[in-house]
C-alpha cells in the first residue's frame, strides 16, 4: 500500500473523508485518485498568503483559488469585502480550504471512476475478452 505518501499534510478530517471515498476503489483506482487529487489540492498557507493580498488593495484573490469564483469576484470589486470579508477569511482558513477540498475530492472521485470505465468499454482488447468470456460461460 504506497498511499501513505499522498496522506502527508492531510489533515485527520480530510484523511478520514479521503478514506470514506477511496474504501470501494480497487487499488489501480486508489492510486489514480490519490496522485491526482494531490496535485489539485490546496493548501493553507498558499489560501493565507493569497488572502493578506487583500490588505494590500487584491481582495478576493484567495477565493479564485479555491475556485469560489462568485465571492471572489465580489470581494476583488469591494478590495476585500472593505477588508472584512479577507480577515474572516483569514479567521476561517480551516474551514473554506476543507470544504474546497472535499469538493475537488468527489470531482476527481467522479471523473476517476468515469475514466476507467471508459477506458474498459472502449478499449477494443476488453472488450473482445469481455465479450468472449461472457461466451465461454453462457456455452
């Protein structure tokens, strides 16, 4: 089991929440998942970093990255919310990076899933061994 070096900086409620949609994967679904979804995570420090911009006049920059598209823009227009929205944003780092995070989780768990079954149904070569082994046992 090599996914222990996906699970590195995942907090115990994003391991948990990983672990719940990965427990049905086979395993060649566990490690497409896990290596993609860890290239498309976001993380804390980039979320704060991107939201102190919002002192310095770029409000919203951090929501564009945790593709909150609607609040970002608003809070670009209102430099940060008047800078309110961007120090709530600050406060509740955890909480919006988590959320973002499980909604890239069940996206890639979708498209994962998706994926491989289009590569089993129009793979000519599986489907040829599908179709003669459902011919074997029907014989």
């Amino acid at each position: 089991m090599g996914f222990i070096k996906y699970l590195k900086g995942f907090s115990d409620e994003e391991s948990l929440y990983i672990d719940n949609i990965i427990q049905n994967f086979t395993e060649d679904e566990k490690e497409m998942f896990l290596s993609k979804y860890h290239v498309k995570r976001k993380t804390p420090l980039t979320y704060i970093l991107l939201a102190l911009l919002g002192f310095i006049g770029f409000g919203g920059i951090h929501r564009f990255y945790i593709e909150d598209i609607g609040m970002g823009l608003l809070e670009f227009f209102t430099i940060g919310g008047f800078l309110v929205g961007t120090l709530v944003d600050i406060i509740n780092y955890k909480k919006n990076i988590t959320r973002a995070n499980f909604r890239i989780a069940e996206v890639q768990a979708f498209e994962t899933k998706n994926y491989l079954y289009d590569l089993n149904n129009y793979n000519p070569a599986i489907r040829e061994k599908q179709s003669t082994d459902t011919k074997k046992i029907t014989d």
